[in-house]
C-alpha cells in the first residue's frame, strides 16, 4: 500500500449534527498501486494454511447482510408508512384478486385529467426544450403562471422568484419544514392532520404538539388553544384550509385572527391550500396571507395541481414565501431532485392558465357525493358525521360503533373497526388513528355515486 502521504482527504460537512464523512480520493496512479498491494496480498492468503474459520455475528448469519440496530439511521427508521397509502394499496390488492372491494381511502378525484390538459403534454413530448435539463426552481413561464393564480385565486400579489415549483404537494411540504424548522423547534399541528405533516416535521428535526379539535367544534381550533399550546420553541403553524382528512373550513374571521395571533408571537404560518377550489355551500375559500398581508415574511403557501385539476399522477406542486426561503429551498432541491418532469411542468402551465370551468364540473359533481355519503353514514346507529365545507373528505365519529357486537366480532379503536369493515363488508376506510386520536373514519367521496350508494349500503346492513 502506497504510504499514507500520498492519500489525499477531504472533510464535507453533510448538515447533519456530529456525522461527518470523509471523502478519501486517491489518483489513478495511487489507485493502481492499490489494487496491485491488495492483489499481493490476497496471493498470500491463499498460499498460506487456512485458519479456523471466525464466529457468525448472529446479526449477519441469516441473510449475509447486518440486520442489527445501525442498519439504518435513526432518522429514516423512525419514519411512518403513508396510512392512507397502506389502506389504499391493501384495497386496490384485494380488488385485483377479484373481490369486489369499495375503496374510500385513496385521496384523488376519479375523473380523468382534462383533456386539453393532457394535450398540452403531448405536445411538449415533441418540444426538444422538455427533454433537457431546466432551472431546479421551475420553468420560468409556469412560475410566473403560478404567481398570476395566486393574484387571482388567492387575492395575494407575489414575484415569480418567490415560487417554488416542486414534485407533488408532499415535495413542497417537505421543502417549507426543512427551510424553516429544525432540532428544538416546534410545530404547532392542528388535529386532525394529514398523515404527511407529522413525518415531514420530523425529518426536519422538529417536534410536532398536536391541538386537537373534535367533531364538537367543527374539527377547528381556536386561537385559545393555539395558545395554550404555544411554547418559546413554537417556530410555526401548519394550517389546512379546507382540511384533509376533515374537510372543515375556517372562515375569514377564523383565518384572520390566527393569522394576526401568529403575526403577534413571530410564529411561521405553512397554509396547504391545495384543497382551495372545493369548497360548498357557500363557504368562503380565504388564504391567510390575503387576509393578513403582514405575515409575508414569515408565511409559506403550498399549493399544486393534484386535487383542483384531477392531476395527482404528474407530481406538480409548489410553494410560495419570502424570497430567502425560496432560495434556501431551491437549494434544496437541486440537490434533492433538480427540476420537475418538464411535460409534467407544461401540462401544469396549460392547467394553471386555463379557465376553472372544468373544475366547476367536477365540484359538482364532489357536492351530490358529499350530499349523498353524509346523508346515508348519519342513517346508521353509533356513527356522527358532520358536513363538511370542503375538500372531498367526511370524517365520521364512529365512537359509538366501538365495543358493539358486529358479526360475532367487536373492535375496540377506530384501527381495529377499520379491518373489520373491510373484511366483514369489504369497504376500505381509514382509521382515525391515521390523523391523530382515534374513535373516527374517514372517507372520501371522490368516487362514483354508485360505489358510494353500494358502500355505504354494505355498511348500514353490515351495522344494523
């Protein structure tokens, strides 16, 4: 082996609190006379007489590979499956094995992307443009698009350079936590939460405090208990507005008081708004940041075209903030991912260019679900569920249906009526335990209104 002078080592500090990684290059030449001394000296070894061979390490033996407590980092390993995911591949599995499963779990609209949509991609696929490399942040054209929604959409005024164009809604969520929050930081997360927000803050190395509000106050908190959850190392707030998995709606009074009460302490506001379009009877979509345009510089909006164009599939979402933030972010992801899948990006500028009336038709479409669902879970004994305002979620106290005998069987949590459900009726729900305390159901009713009046019709015979 070349003498240790000639190894050059360069230390790269990875971001992460006490790892290090040192980086040892050699030149080609030193590589050679590497590989040379190795070759030697495995020459040696087999010449000379054969040991006894050493102990397995048990954490080795069955499979070669180590299986013990550092195989994975700490960071990675404590990360939660999608529960929403899980119970939807569970369903999809079963209905592919031929069983006739009606699934509520899956969070997409079931109507197909609009078609000029879908040509637009089309014709990108032949634009050499989209077959390179493009700015990590977005196309600069689908920016500037997104920053002329946001005006008309939202009533808030924001630069191109303060868009962030990312892979799906779950990218930009990431994006916002790991820019702003960090070790000893956090989170305040009103309950019920996507499943998302908790692992997200997480993997920043914050601390998630739910603020749980329950059926009794429309699943809404208030600044009180905002308050009374807040600490010196409260950094943000996550609010969904219109809420996954609740479909509950603040409204402008609601939205400017937590705003101005976030403004007060100096608390980060991250607003998901992608549900922003689905919105009934009425309701009043609000974006915090039109309703307190003092918290600019210490709010983040996320947003993308999954949910309002039927697009979950082409992975388009972004996120809106103070300039700095973005740039961090950006950053990021150039590292991360680098730019977005550029037809997707195209398809995604013709969407967010585009009028809403193809929006409106699936809207009306998701309100006679809503009717009809709500209408048919409150017919069965043990089960509450509120109207929702928004989104295309209904989030059913099922308290009442636990500890009761169905089908010789009982179910003691919200988890366990779930697996019972999909076994005894073969309807897939996802548990409450998913998105905070137990003892709830959600559905959605971005299905047909025949599966709904199927379903649901499984379920009030099943719990008669």
């Amino acid at each position: 082996m070349p003498p240790r002078s000639h190894l050059k080592a360069r230390r790269i500090d990875c971001g992460f609190p006490l790892r290090k990684i040192i980086l040892i290059v050699f030149s080609q030449v030193e590589f050679a006379a590497v590989n040379s001394a190795a070759s030697d000296k495995m020459s040696a070894v087999n010449e000379a007489p054969q040991t006894q061979p050493q102990p397995t390490n048990p954490a080795t033996a069955a499979s070669g590979t180590p299986t013990g407590p550092q195989r994975l980092s700490t960071r990675i390993a404590a990360i939660a499956e999608s529960a929403t995911l899980k119970v939807d591949a569970k369903a999809k599995t079963l209905k592919a094995e031929g069983r006739p499963v009606i699934v509520f779990a899956g969070g997409e609209p079931d109507f197909p992307t609009p078609q000029y949509i879908v040509d637009a991609a089309i014709a990108a696929c032949s634009n050499p443009a989209a077959h390179r490399y493009t700015p990590a942040a977005g196309l600069p054209a689908l920016r500037q698009a997104i920053a002329d929604k946001t005006l008309r959409d939202n009533q808030v005024t924001v630069d191109a350079a303060q868009v962030l164009v990312t892979n799906g809604g779950k990218q930009a969520v990431y994006q916002a936590f790991a820019a702003v929050l960090g070790p000893g930081d956090e989170l305040l997360l009103p309950a019920p939460y996507w499943t998302t927000y908790p692992e997200a803050a997480k993997l920043a190395g914050a601390t998630p405090v739910e603020v749980f509000a329950g059926a009794d106050q429309g699943y809404l908190v208030s600044v009180e208990q905002l308050e009374s959850a807040r600490t010196e190392r409260t950094k943000a707030l996550l609010l969904c507005s219109p809420s996954n998995p609740t479909g509950a709606t603040y409204s402008r009074e609601q939205i400017t008081a937590i705003g101005e009460w976030a403004l007060a302490h100096g608390i980060w506001v991250i607003s998901d708004e992608i549900y922003q379009h689905h919105v009934y009877d009425g309701t009043e979509f609000v974006s915090i940041l039109a309703a307190v345009p003092a918290l600019k510089d210490t709010c983040i909006l996320l947003n993308g075209v999954a949910k309002t164009y039927a697009m979950t599939g082409w992975r388009v979402g972004w996120m809106i903030g103070p300039a700095d933030v973005i740039k961090a972010a950006s950053n990021l992801q150039s590292h991360l991912t680098s730019n977005v899948n550029n037809v997707a990006q195209y398809a995604a500028l013709t969407a967010v260019q585009g009028d809403l009336s193809a929006v409106a038709e699936m809207a009306t479409a998701f309100d006679r679900r809503r009717q009809l669902i709500v209408s048919m879970l409150n017919e069965i004994d043990g089960v509450e569920c509120p109207t929702p305002t928004g989104a295309f979620y209904v989030y059913a106290d099922v308290t009442g249906l636990l500890g009761r005998d169905i089908n010789g069987r009982t179910a003691a949590t919200s988890a366990e009526l779930a697996e019972l459900l999909l076994e005894e009726a073969e309807v897939a729900a996802v548990p409450g335990e998913a998105f905070g305390p137990g003892g709830y159901l959600r559905f959605s009713y971005a299905t047909s209104d025949a599966d709904i009046a199927e379903g649901i019709g499984r379920l009030q015979k099943l719990l008669a």
